[in-house]
C-alpha cells in the first residue's frame, strides 16, 4: 500500500452533473422520510452508483493505474470505501442514531473522496463490514443533504471525522507503523489496524504474495547495480507495481542496518534514496543489504515490537461450502452436491452473495437426509452433540436399500465438505456421533429447520437448543417470536429485524411500520381516505395465518442466533453470512407466497446461502439453471452398488422458462399428465406394462385390457396432435412413445437425456414421411 494525496485531483464532472443527479435525488427523499419509517425502510444506494467511464479513468489515473490497496497492474473498477449501506457492526452508529444504522454511509456513495480503484483480488468478501475506533460520526444534518442537493460539487460538503480500523491509502497515516514487507512478497501487519487491512482486503493471498515477490526480487537486482537500470530506478515507487511495498521493505532494512556514518537516518519515503546512496558506495553494502534481506526472510517475526493478539477468524471471513461428497449417510450411498454459484436476482454473478439451491423428489428420495448430512457437516461439535437420538441411524443400513444379505451391518460412512478457498473437512460417520477431522476451522453459522416448524404462543423462556434440531427433532418447539420482538423494543436491534421482516412479508417500504404496544407486535398500515386524512390500522402479528406464523418462528430464529454471534467486525444483520437449511419450505403457505417465498429470503438475506426442499412447483419461481435438483430412489444395476440407490438428475430444464404444468411433466417431477389423478394413474399403470411387455412377463385378462385401453388412447392423443392423418406414421409415434414411458420411470439419471433424445429422433424420422 502507498499513501497518494488526492488534495490536487477534483472530483471528475460525473459526480456533480446529471449523471449523478439520480443519487442525490435518493439521498434526498431519504432523509426527507418520517424518522420511524425511515428506521424499517430497507434501501439499496449500489442502484444509484454512479457507473461512468470519466469516474473509472479519473481514479485509475489517481492511483497510477494501480489497486489502491495490493498496487497490483490489473483490471481496476471503482470500490466505494466506507459501504454506502448497511455499514457494518451496526452497534458503532452513536445512540442519536442508532435506529437508523443501516443509513451509513448512504451519503458518500458517489463521493469523490470515498472512491478508490480496487483489483478483483482485494474486492472484499463483504464490503459492507466497516468497523471503526469508538463511533461513527452522527448522520448528516438536513442543512448538509440539502447543500448537496442543491449545490453538488462531486465531494461531500463536511470532513469524514469517524476513525476507519482499516488503513486508508489516501489518510494521512504513516504506513510503517502499521505494515511490513517480507522478502519473498509476504504482507505483515504489525499493528491491530495493519492486522485487519489485510485480512479484509486478502493483502497476503499466495498468488499477490508470490507476484511481490518476483517484483521485488527485481528491484533488489536494480538496486545492486545488476541491471541496466540502476540503483536510481529502485527507488521511483510512485511509478513501480508494489512501489510501496518496496519502500517498507526498504524501511526495514534500513532500520537493521543502521545509520552507517553516524546520526539516526531519516528514512521517509521521500528521503530513503539519500540514505542509500550513502550505503552503495560502501564496498561491504551488498553483503550487509543481503544479510539483512535473508534475516528478515527466516524470521519475520522480529519485527513485531509486541505480539499482535490473532483475532479469531469472523463468521463473515468463514469459507463458503460449494461442494457435498457423501458416502453411506443413512439412503445416500454415494452422492455429490455442488452449489450453484451466487448470483444477485438480475443475474449477474456477486461474491459476497450466498447461494440457493431447492432439492425435488418423491417422499422417501433423501431430500430430508441431504439436509441432514449438509447440517451435521458444517457444525462444530457441541452443536452435534445437543441432537437427541441414536447416532447410528445416520449410518447406511443395506437391508433397508433392498440388500439380500440380511446379516450386512450398518456401513461407516462420511461427508466431505470442500469449500471456495480449496480448503476441505471430513465428518466421519461411526457407531458414535459423527466426527470432524478438523473441528478448528472458522464456520458460518448454520441453521436447520424440519416440515413441522412449531412454535410457543406462550410467554414461557426455553433454553435455546441446538440452531439445526428443528430437522432432527419433529417435536421441538421453536421459540416464540413474538415475545422475542416485543423484547426488543427501543432498542436499535429492532429496527434491523423489522427491517428484514418487511422485505420478507412484502410490507409496504413507504408506509407500513411494525410497531410494540402493551407488549405485543402489531403491523400499522396507514391508508389515506378520500378526505385526505389518515387511517391507521394494526394487526397484531400473532393474529396473522398459520403460514405466516410458520415462517415468522423461523426467521425470527435465524435472526435471533445470528445477533447473539455478532462483535465488533461483524457485518449487519441483513448483510449477515450463514447456511440455513429449510425441509418443505411451502408447508402451510398460500400459493401467492409459494410463488415468492424464495425469493424474498433472498432479497431480505442477500449473503445467506439456503437449502432447501419442496414438493411444490409454485416454488421454483424466480430460480435459474443449476438452482434445482432432483432426486430419485432407483434400482440399480451396477455390480458394485446396492439394489436400490439414490440418484440427482442432471441436465435438468430452466424452470423459468416453463409453465407450472410444463414444469410437473418435466424430469422436475416426472408426472404423466396434469389433469387428474385417475389419469395419472392410467399412465403410469401403461408405463410398467410395457416394460412388463418388452420382458416377456405373463399378463392377466385384467392387464391385456388395461394395455390395450391405453393403446387405445395414446392413438387417439397422437391422431389430434397430427397436422395430416397417417396410419403407418401414427404407428411409428405410438412405438416411440411407449418404449419410451416403459423405460423413463427406471432409467438411470445418464440415461434419461439419450432416452428422451431417440424417442425425438424416432418421432421425426416417422414425420419425414408425411
């Protein structure tokens, strides 16, 4: 990192003019809002960012085309410093302002002096995590949004006073007290402050580390005089990739090599080369320049004063999963779930957003098991241990899978969790509860729910059980949530939950509030009569439908456990990082929530990464390629496997380009027909008598005039289908279509999509000869 002075480059037009006009109308009408609505209004200042190329080319030039924070020369885009929304913790806003947190720092989202170049690499994991020493500054004065309303310069109008943790490139703090080059292109903080800027913004990853390296293995040939260059050119660090990096590591061994001639050295980035140009004309320099060098390299540690305490990993620097291998967990003998990558709801690809993955299948596939191995994979050990149970009913038992050996015991198993950053853990399954290998790690909190998500209506406390018992325990009761609410009440917590919840329910942004009252929460909606006067309305939460109760209790929990785990890094709640697991997420709801209810988790938790099971098509609404998988329990014809095995599909349709009824007669859920029950049934009796057919099995009476009936009737739907009549052509379809229904029900997931694919070709190829 190298300090620029950003005192002599003005704010490009783009933050003054028209194209900035649409952020500071936002900012405007924000805070022009009534306090309490204000306080439960979620907000998204990224949508007014000013995306223009003068901005990119006027920061790039600041910066001499390099990132503001690792100075590497790659690909830049604009990086807005302090988070434009939801700062996170929200417990550093002053109490003045403590409701209305998640305002910060809205008001210098398109400011010239919060916006820096940043390289893909240092791009945080979640941005929005800005801590600072003691508090935030209060929030702007109506005075301060109106001068910027009315009279915008490209910069914010009053000096940014709060004191950021993290180092800021254009501060006037002296690095050197706070960072230390390695050779070898290691990044060491040797302060708390130095310490944190580069876990936050990955200063130390192992291709940057090995990329400074080489650089300044360079440099030092420059310096030596084994280049063309000179010595002369390694000390241009305003023009070189790492130039500050270079000076501190220059700094150090300055300070190791001393004074020289006598006198203590002035060894300011801008004074540096005198001093060395002392040094090179002693013949010993370059061995003691080289001794020095390989000290530093063996033993980094010297240069901390004082031991920086390591602060424990936070759940927002915790690895994300994206990958499940599971062996013989209870019907998963074997099987591999990778999750889709995250993506924001306009389809482009975000980091810091978690993924969601929604698991079909018929009762008894494993969906519910899946869930159960993710959550006891991703858990630490005392979570695992709160279950009830015996632990070896997570083991697969083959006598259950079809096995003939009726003496075969229960097989050992295990999950294999691989994670984004490579890094993976294996949770054994034993006789015991299962395992980690590695029970260290930093985790992201985990949350797990069953179909039956009970609750107390009661005041009663219960002691807060295990976050994921809900899947293994259908008779726990989750706590109340509505006398959790009303517990926060005048605290700045409930602002944030609040907030989450409108975003969730679908509540009016602009008017509705969730208000406390004797104790209980009521929802105030206010309409406007035709008189021009107000009407105000609340509803008491706890009145409200089983469905919405249903989901109420849950995220009520998940927003419960995440608050007890936060400090002074973590990100605020609607930024919050963790994987929640939900079993039948449409149980109890109406079909207008079914069709939203997925995407307004994800809109209201944005970095939550859920899991989750349905039976219901009216849920897949608003998901995309990779974001559904199916499972089927199956016979299997492997020598090596068991007789029944569970399988996913692969290679399955977008779902949002299909029709509900396109969707139930996919492979989604490999219905026949839509139109009733006995028709279903009609089919799927055809489809096991062919197969029965093609194997020479002996039919009844009953049978023959079932088969010859449904012959009877796919004639009939293929002879309407048909632009021109066809005897011999109908024929032909009608083969392709029944050996297709005797073989779809049994084939093998690789094996559908060949199926599917001769009975096309079969149909065109009988078309051809119309």
């Amino acid at each position: 990192m190298l300090h620029v002075d950003r005192a002599s480059h003005p704010a490009p037009a783009c933050l003054s003019d028209e194209r900035s006009e649409p952020g500071r109308r936002a900012l405007f009408d924000l805070f022009s809002l009534d306090r309490a609505v204000a306080a439960q209004r979620s907000f998204r200042m990224s949508s007014v960012y000013v995306e223009d190329n003068e901005l990119h080319s006027a920061v790039t030039r600041l910066f001499r085309g390099r990132c503001a924070f690792c100075e590497t020369e790659d690909e830049l885009r604009p990086y807005r410093f302090r988070p434009s929304e939801e700062a996170g913790p929200s417990q550093a806003a002053p109490p003045q302002d403590a409701d209305r947190a998640h305002l910060y720092y809205a008001w210098l989202a398109n400011a010239w002096e919060n916006i820096y170049p940043i390289c893909g690499g240092c791009h945080p994991r979640d941005p929005s995590i800005f801590p600072v020493t003691g508090r935030r500054r209060r929030l702007p004065t109506p005075g301060e949004i109106d001068r910027n309303f009315t009279q915008p310069t490209g910069s914010w109008i009053t000096e940014i006073s709060d004191h950021p943790l993290f180092l800021d490139p254009c501060e006037g703090t002296d690095l050197r007290k706070h960072l230390a080059a390695i050779p070898g292109g290691a990044m060491l903080g040797i302060s708390g402050r130095g310490q944190a800027t580069i876990q936050h913004y990955d200063l130390d990853r192992p291709g940057l580390q090995a990329r400074r390296g080489a650089a300044f293995d360079r440099y030092r040939a420059q310096l030596l005089g084994a280049t063309d260059g000179g010595p002369r050119f390694a000390m241009r660090f305003q023009d070189m990739e790492f130039g500050g990096g270079w000076y501190l590591l220059l700094y150090q061994i300055a300070r190791t090599l001393g004074g020289g001639t006598g006198g203590r050295p002035v060894l300011s980035i801008s004074r540096i080369d005198r001093y060395y140009a002392t040094w090179l004309s002693n013949p010993e320099f370059q061995f003691l320049f080289d001794q020095a060098w390989f000290d530093l390299m063996e033993r980094p540690e010297q240069l901390l004063e004082r031991e920086v305490p390591e602060r424990s990993l936070v759940h927002g620097e915790a690895p994300q999963p994206t990958l499940f291998q599971i062996h013989n967990f209870k019907a998963l003998e074997k099987i591999e779930v990778r999750l889709p990558p995250p993506r924001s709801l306009d389809g482009t690809k975000v980091g810091s957003q978690g993924s969601t993955l929604v698991v079909l299948g018929e009762n008894a596939a494993g969906k519910s098991t899946l869930l159960e191995a993710i959550a006891l994979s991703l858990v630490d050990e005392g979570t695992r241990n709160d279950l009830p149970g015996q632990s070896q009913a997570f083991m697969l038992d083959p006598r259950l899978m079809g096995s003939p050996d009726t003496s075969e015991t229960a097989r050992r198993g295990e999950v294999r969790v691989t994670f984004e950053n490579g890094y993976w853990t294996t949770m054994g399954v034993r006789p015991n509860l299962p395992t980690l290998d590695d029970d260290r790690i930093s985790r992201l909190p985990v949350f797990a729910y069953g179909a039956f998500r009970l609750y107390l209506t009661a005041e009663k406390k219960i002691r807060r059980s295990s976050p994921i018992r809900s899947l293994f325990d259908a008779g726990y009761v989750l706590p109340n949530p509505d006398a959790w609410l009303a517990s926060l009440h005048k605290k700045p917590e409930f602002e944030e939950v609040s907030r989450v919840l409108k975003v969730i329910f679908g509540f009016d942004q602009e008017g509705d509030v969730i208000v406390v009252k004797r104790g209980a929460c009521y929802l105030r909606v206010r309409h406007r009569r035709e008189n021009g006067d107000d009407l105000v309305q609340d509803t008491p939460l706890k009145a409200v439908s089983s469905g919405f109760r249903s989901v109420l209790a849950m995220v009520c929990d998940v927003m419960r456990g995440l608050l007890s785990q936060r400090d002074r890094f973590s990100a605020s709640l609607a930024f919050s990082r963790a994987v929640v697991l939900i079993d039948e997420i449409e149980a109890h709801l109406h079909p207008r929530w079914k069709m939203r209810i997925v995407t307004a988790l994800r809109e209201a938790l944005p970095n939550v990464t859920f899991i989750m099971t349905t039976h219901d098509p009216l849920c897949l609404r608003g998901l995309r390629a990779g974001e559904v998988m199916v499972f089927r329990r199956v016979e299997s014809r492997a020598p090596d496997s068991l007789p029944v095995v569970v399988e996913q599909l692969e290679d399955l349709p977008d779902v949002g380009s299909l029709t509900v009824e396109q969707i139930l007669t996919s492979d989604l859920f490999q219905l026949y027909s839509t139109d009733g029950p006995d028709i279903e049934a009609r089919f799927a009796k055809a489809a096991d008598l062919l197969a029965a057919e093609r194997a020479g099995a002996d039919f009844s009476d009953d049978d023959r005039d079932a088969l010859k009936q449904a012959r009877a009737d796919m004639r009939l739907l293929i002879s309407r289908a048909m632009p021109v009549g066809s005897t011999e052509v109908e024929r032909l379809i009608q083969e392709a279509v029944e050996q297709y229904l005797a073989t779809r029900r049994r084939a093998r997931a690789d094996a559908l999509g060949g199926l599917r694919d001769k009975a096309r070709q079969s149909i065109i190829k009988a078309l051809e000869g119309l």
